[in-house]
C-alpha cells in the first residue's frame, strides 16, 4: 500500500464502523527450511472501505418483499414516506406475498431510493423483519 492509501486505512480502521477488507495472500517459506516445511500463509492488504459505501457503490436496484398478511395500511404509508425520504439511483420494485401460495410482482414501480443504511434499518424497525433485498 501507498503512504496515502494506508493513511486512508488507518481512518477506516479507527472508525469502528463495519468495512470491507481486499487482500492478497502470500506464501512463504523460512529460508534455510527444507522443502518438505509447510509455507507460511500471509495476507497483505490491498484496500480498506466501509462496508456501507461499498454496499451502496455495488447496488443496482432494491427489491422490496412483503407478506401481505402480515402488512397493514399503515406500514404502507410509512413505506411510501421512506421511499420518498430516500431518493437516489437505484430503482425499486415491489413484491407482494401471500400465504395462499400468490405473489405479485410490480418490477417497475417509478421509485428510485438511495439503499442507505438508514433507510434499510428504517425498514427493518417497520416491518419488524428484513424486507429489502439489495440487487
């Protein structure tokens, strides 16, 4: 690593928050050991980034899962505020659930959200269970 990149890791490191580590690994082997002696395995780092902004650069789309028995009229609302409070590039579709064996699909809602981490907790405390699906 570069003295600016792994000024940047030092960062990312000390935040505290989830990241994303890429490396290499390296085999080697003590000099002077026999050939028969097992390489010593090494991870040399490549790069370092916060999970949430690489979950956010490798989204294409959101997919959105309800059962319906279990959504009401006002976790719609709630739902439609969300989306609304969470513009951005990533275009959403909408499955609806049954327990009767039924499901509709809208794959083309008009919506386009930002996949935030604040959004998808948002959703989580809403429905009380994962209802998003990162594409």
């Amino acid at each position: 690593m570069r003295t600016r990149q792994l000024e940047t890791a030092r960062e990312i490191l000390g935040m505290g928050d989830p990241i994303l580590l890429t490396a290499d690994v390296k085999f080697e082997r003590d000099r002077g050991a026999g050939e028969d002696t097992a390489a010593e395995s090494k991870l040399l780092l490549v790069e370092v980034a916060l999970l949430a902004d690489e979950l956010r650069a490798r989204t294409k789309s959101v997919r959105l899962r309800l059962r319906v028995e279990k959504t009401n009229l006002g976790q719609l609302e709630a739902l439609k505020r969300a989306l609304e409070e969470h513009p951005g590039p990533c275009p959403v579709s909408l499955e609806l659930r049954s327990t009767d064996n039924w499901t509709v699909r809208f794959m083309k809602t008009g919506l386009s959200v930002e996949p935030s981490e604040q959004f998808l907790s948002s959703l989580e405390r809403l429905f009380g269970e994962k209802v998003c699906e990162l594409r």
